[in-house]
C-alpha cells in the first residue's frame, strides 16, 4: 500500500509537468475560461465560446469582428480595436458594442506587435489588424511573448489575418447581398457561411447566418435570433490612442 501512495505522490509532478508542456505547445492554459459571444457562433466555437488567454485568426470581415466583440462588451469587458483606421464608433455601436469600454488605436506605427502586447495588459478583449506584408504570422521572439502575455493576462487576442498556434480559425465564405433592385435600392442584409476550424477539430464548422440580416439581428438560418441592441448615449467618449 505504501508503495503505491508514494508512486501517485511521485506521478503528481510529472502530471503538472505534462501539462505545463502541453499548455505551453498548445498556447493556452487547459482550464482556461470561456467568454461567451453571440449564440449564432456558439455552435461552431471550441468550448462554445471566446477562450481567455488565446488567440484567434479571423476572416477580415468587421461585421464578423465586431459580431465576435458585442457579447463580452456588453458583459462589462473592455475592449480594443488596433491598425483598423476605417472601423468607427457608428458601426461598433449598431452591433452593440459598448463604447464606453472601447478603445480605438488606428495607427500603431511599425511597432504595432509592441502596442497589441502593450495593451493586451489591460484590456481582455484586443482585436488587431497586423500591416500589410507583416510577417508576425510566421512567429517569432515577439509572437511568442505575446502569447505568453496573453495567457498569463487571460486576454483574448482576434487577429484579422494568419497567427501561429491560434485556438482556431474563423473564416467567412459565400457572401450574398439582399435588398438590390435591379440596377437600384439598398443593401440591406448579407448572407454568409461562417466556419470555424481548429487543432482540435480539423474539420471546419460550418453555419450559414445573416451577417448581418436587413433588421439589424445575426441569425443562424434555420435557428432563433438575438438582436444586438445598439448602445443609447448622450455622448460618445470613444478613446483613440495616437
């Protein structure tokens, strides 16, 4: 009996240490929590929703970011938005972000990698844009850092664009816009497949969803609806940083 107390003693080690490599490979911590988002991603996200302390790829679509955003914000999360110059406030807040918790740095520098980790310290929830030829995606010292920064800090990191070991893959395909005449009218709601593929299931997710339809609502087609309910405000006190 006392042989095999004192092997499980001596297996206890070898467990936290197999787990730390795991972790560490992986780029996230294995009980990390989940921030929920919309229920139209529910579905095709790894542990149905955002995991804090990881890193997602993305589509550069904004009406897909600022779906992914609108949940966590409205739960009381302070977000960031770095390098997307043209995505403004007006847009943030028809998808229901709370602009009160949203923080806008539109031009990085060339040091963007540097600011991203700089405010991954404080904000749980970062999106980025890396410029144009960057080669973050390949890795890299700083790559690296920031990872680690972001498990240790619980952030979520969306990169519109390829990152090394992201927790998953979110891409759109197929758009088709609703609300043209012919030759006239307004677009006025767009139909497109999200998938959502990653290490741990290889075969992409894929729903077809209104993103977003003609009334304001994201709907998984063939499934119920949430509107997100645009934030009312009597000022608008967006931060932007340089």
């Amino acid at each position: 009996m006392r042989a095999i107390v004192r092997d499980q003693v001596q297996a206890v080690p070898d467990i936290h240490a197999l787990r730390d490599r795991l972790e560490r490979m992986q780029g996230r911590r294995m009980d990390a929590p989940v921030l929920p988002t919309h229920p139209a991603f529910t579905s095709l996200l790894p542990g149905g929703g955002l995991r804090s302390g990881s890193a997602y790829a993305i589509a550069r679509s904004s009406s897909l970011l600022l779906a992914l955003m609108a949940r966590p914000s409205q739960d009381g999360a302070w977000c960031g938005v770095v390098g997307m110059p043209e995505l403004g406030a007006e847009a943030a807040e028809k998808y229901g972000l709370d602009l009160d918790r949203l923080v806008f740095i539109p031009d990085p520098g060339p040091r963007w990698l540097a600011v991203t980790a700089t405010i991954t310290e404080v904000l749980p929830v970062v999106a980025v844009r890396p410029p144009q030829g960057s080669n973050a995606a390949r890795g890299g010292a700083e790559a690296t850092r920031l990872a680690a920064r972001l498990r240790d800090r619980g952030t979520v990191l969306l990169v519109q664009g390829s990152w090394p070991q992201a927790e998953a893959v979110i891409d759109v395909t197929d758009p088709r816009w609703t609300g043209l005449g012919q030759g006239n009218g307004y677009l006025a709601g767009r139909e497109l497949t999200v998938s959502v593929s990653s290490r741990r299931s290889p075969n992409a997710r894929r729903a077809r969803m209104l993103l977003p339809a003609a009334d304001g609502t994201i709907e998984m087609l063939g499934a119920p609806t949430e509107r997100l309910v645009p934030r009312t405000r009597e000022t608008s006190p967006v931060r932007a940083v340089g």
